[in-house]
C-alpha cells in the first residue's frame, strides 16, 4: 500500500533538520508505481520533493543517482544553464530510505512538442552541448565510470551479441547492427561528461528553455552520442536545429560518425529493452521488443536504407529514420519526478556485463 502523503512529510521532517512543513500533497506524474513521492511546501513558501522507492531498482537507481547529484558540486553546477535537483536529506524507512530534494519547476515534454519554431529545439541542442563540455575530472574524483572510445564500442559490441543469443533479433538487424559496430572509423571519438540515461522526459521546460535536467544515475565519462540518440526522433527539422545549436555551442562537428553511432544507440534500445524483458523473466517485454524489431525491419527495408557503416555507403538522413526511431521503446511511462518509467537505459559498462540466456 502507498504510503500517506501525512507519512511522507512526517518522514522529511526527520530527514532535513528544521524543515517546517505547512502543507503536503500526493505527488505523481502518471507514476509507474517505482516510488511512494510527496510534494510539500514549508512555512516559508518553499517546495520539496520526498521519494521513497518501492522496487529494488528503483532503490538502485536513486542511490546511483544521489552518487551523481552529490558529484554535481556547486561549482560544477555553475557551468550549466539549467537547474539539477538538490538533495537535502534522508531518513531510514522499512529497509530502504526516503530522499528529499528541492523541487524543481517546469513542464515535461515530449519529442513532439520540441520544434524549431519557438527555439526549444536549439535551447536542447545547447543544453547538451553544456553537459558535455564539462570538464572530466570531477568523474573520476567522485568514482564514477569514465569510459574510453574502446570500451564504449566493447560495451555496444557485448550488448549486440547477448541480444543475438536470445534468438530474437532478425537476421536484417543482426547484419545491420553487427556492420555499424565493426566500422573501426565511427568509434574514433573523443569522450565527454554525458548524463548517459537522457531521454525527453529528462527536461524542465519553461517557455522555450530547458531550465531544468532530471536523471543522473548513469553520469559518466563516454560516447556524447549516447545522449543525442534520442534527438533523431523529432522532426526532421527539429532534430537538424538541435544538433546544429549543440554543434555551435561545443565547436564541434556533428558529423557522419557521430551521427551514425547515435543512430545505432537509437536502434540498439529495443535490443536493450528485450534484454531487460529476459533478465526480469518478463515475456510480454520481450514480445514488445520482438514485434519492434519486427517494425524496425520492415521500416529499414521499406526506406531501403543504407546499412549504418561508411564502408557500405552513407546512413540513412535524419528524414528518413524519423518514423524508424519512433518505433523503439524510449520510455514507458514516467514516474513521480517525471524520470522514465519502465526500460531504464542500459549503462555501458567498461567490461561486457551481458550474458546469454540459456532459456527461450
């Protein structure tokens, strides 16, 4: 049973010392039941936010995630043109722990609503850019991962082969897949400070501004594609004006290869998304993923696609994979903070962690 929004605040009392609550409410953004969440407002007219989980991975993904907000140090911090939640504290509860953290304001979107003519589009492409041009350092003084070019191409090789061992990925996806990651030249990047799990439902939106950025469980040092895959599913137009602003605001070229390996991260989410449904023994998500790749096939066949290495010719334009990557799972559903319900993305990892499944 949920807990009380009375409970939750009782809770954040003990949790933040001198915290005066005058109000509180249930809190839920058509929550995937990941986190029992109260919003409450102090004396003063401030607003907090306390979340206890309710599944073991919503436990694991909040403590990778305070990890990470406590790594975001205020001069890091400075370096960004949005707002990060702050953690204020914590309180043990029934074999877990209840976090609270300033609440951030603003609306969620959806890949749909980002368009160019009222600049979000170019507002997401220089948000990103800035994640990305932090500086490393303060990665590897916190413990988080930072990967090499290497092992974030290791990592999608290993993440491939465990979905061909299940038996379920077409042959077309196999070949396509299997060419994009031997194409030596598409791995030669130079990594960066990425969020590593973004996706639209990350951002706060006011008017046409990202002004805030949730979901930082897998901030890390890797690929900068893996956080722009998710672009490629707006608008042709909208998708062109954010990498052309994120382009501009890093001085750097968004050019073939990186677009290539974003797209592949695009298609690899079903491929990550049918492994979580083998790993949690959950066959209606592999069902899901299998009738995805099943859509992706025929739409790579349908659009007569290009297959994504330079060796074999030019990748398919952003144009053409609009309605491709509209097919991959992307996130279902959110939870009480707006983080992406269901499927959480698959963190690369430096040494390949998939294994296959004996079981069919």
């Amino acid at each position: 049973m949920a807990r009380s929004h009375l409970t939750l605040a009782a809770l954040a009392t003990s949790a933040v010392a001198g915290l005066d609550v005058a109000g509180a409410r249930s809190f839920s953004n058509s929550g995937a039941g990941d986190y029992d969440s109260a919003l409450l407002t102090s004396r003063d007219g401030a607003e907090y936010l306390i979340r206890i989980p309710t599944t073991q991975a919503a436990e694991t993904e909040q403590s990778a995630d305070l990890v990470a907000l406590r790594a975001l140090t205020t001069g890091v911090r400075g370096r960004l043109p949005f707002d990060v939640p702050t953690y204020l504290g914590q309180t043990p509860i029934g074999g877990t722990r209840a976090l609270v953290y300033e609440f951030l304001h603003g609306r969620h979107v959806s890949v749909d609503d980002i368009t160019v003519d009222d600049g979000l589009a170019a507002s997401v492409g220089r948000a990103l850019a800035a994640v990305h041009r932090l500086p490393t350092a303060f990665i590897a003084e916190a413990g988080l991962p930072s990967l090499s070019a290497a092992e974030c191409h290791s990592s999608t090789l290993s993440l491939i082969e465990a979905a061909v061992s299940t038996g379920h990925v077409p042959t077309g996806l196999r070949d396509r897949w299997r060419e994009a990651a031997a194409d030596d030249a598409s791995w030669q990047f130079q990594p960066t400070v990425i969020n590593g799990a973004l996706t639209a439902d990350s951002l706060l939106v006011e008017g046409a501004t990202v002004t805030g950025v949730l979901g930082w469980s897998a901030l890390r040092v890797g690929d900068p594609a893996r956080d722009l895959h998710w672009i490629l599913a707006m608008s042709s137009d909208a998708a062109d004006a954010a990498l052309e602003a994120y382009a501009a605001a890093r001085q750097v070229s968004t050019d073939r290869h990186f677009t290539q390996r974003a797209m592949l991260y695009a298609e690899l989410e079903v491929a990550r998304w049918l492994l979580h449904g083998r790993e949690t023994h959950d066959q209606s998500i592999v069902d899901d993923a299998v009738e995805m790749m099943d859509g992706l096939v025929d739409q790579v066949h349908g659009s007569q696609a290009a297959p994504l290495s330079t060796e074999t010719g030019p990748v398919m334009a952003v144009s053409d994979v609009e309605a491709l990557l509209r097919s991959t799972p992307g996130d279902r559903g959110a939870d009480d903070y707006g983080h992406a319900g269901g499927m959480k993305p698959v963190e690369e990892r430096s040494e390949p962690e998939y294994q296959a499944d004996d079981e069919d």
